[in-house]
C-alpha cells in the first residue's frame, strides 16, 4: 500500500499544533511572573506580620506554594494554568509538585502500590535523576579543584 504523499502532508499539517511565538512567550512571562509575585507575597507576609525570619519564611512559603499546586491539581485547575501559561507554569516548583501529584491521581485506580506507588514518579522522576546525577558530577569537579589548588 502506497502512501499518498500529499494526503499525509495535509494530515501532518493539520494535527500539528501552532505555536504562536510572542503570545505564548508573553503568556509563559505573565504566568510565571504572577507565580513569582505570588511568592514574593507570601514571603513579605510571613516576614512581616507573622514575624519569621527570613530563612524560616523561605521553607513556608515554599510549603504553602506546594501545597496550593498540589491543591489546584487535585481540582483540575493547575493543568489548565498549565496550558494557558507553558513554561511560566511548568518551571517554577509549584510546576515540579504538579508533575508528581498528577500521575498519582491519574493511576490511582490501579491502587496505592502498583497505580500510585509505581506512576507517581513518570514525569518527575527523570528531573529527579538527572538533577542529582549533574549536582553529584558538578560536587565532584569542585572538589577535585579544591584538592588541585589547596
């Protein structure tokens, strides 16, 4: 069977997404600036009228934004976010809690071992790897300088 090269074009053309570059970079820059400005926030907060020092106020508001991601998850809305702000939703750590938290919910039929258990980590579980393999890499390098110039 012969493929009718320009029926697949017309096919191929038509399933492709349009990426619009300077609406979908101004859509991931507000996103992602709405999230940061969300964090500066709540860091001013937990500094000012809750009194915490600035260390303290750094682990809470990460927690709070954790938790809000995990939150807007459950409900169906950070997917949403996602796909109107891409990288502006994904990047910050409120993006790396949803990739977690929505295999868990989507296999969680299958159950706590063998659903949620085994696909929690599919999306985040590269990141994770990758990351501490490259701070493992980058400690080694820094430490084999330090031992070269001491």
């Amino acid at each position: 069977m012969e493929i009718n090269k320009n029926a697949y074009d017309a096919y191929v053309k038509e399933v492709t997404p349009v990426n619009r570059l300077w609406p979908d970079v101004g859509k991931a820059f507000l996103t992602g600036g709405l999230i940061c400005t969300l964090a500066q926030g709540l860091m001013n907060w937990l500094t000012g009228p809750m009194g915490q020092e600035k260390e303290a106020a750094s682990a809470w508001m990460l927690i709070l934004l954790i938790g809000l991601s995990i939150l807007l998850t459950g409900f169906g809305l950070y997917p949403k976010l996602v796909k109107f702000g891409g990288a502006g939703a994904l990047v910050p750590i409120t993006g790396f809690a949803n990739s977690v938290v929505s295999p868990a919910i989507e296999y969680k039929a299958e159950g706590h071992v063998f659903g949620v258990g085994c696909k929690i980590f599919t999306i985040a579980g590269p990141v994770i790897l990758f990351g501490v393999v490259t701070s493992w890499g980058l400690g080694l390098i820094w430490w084999i300088g330090r031992v070269m110039g001491s």
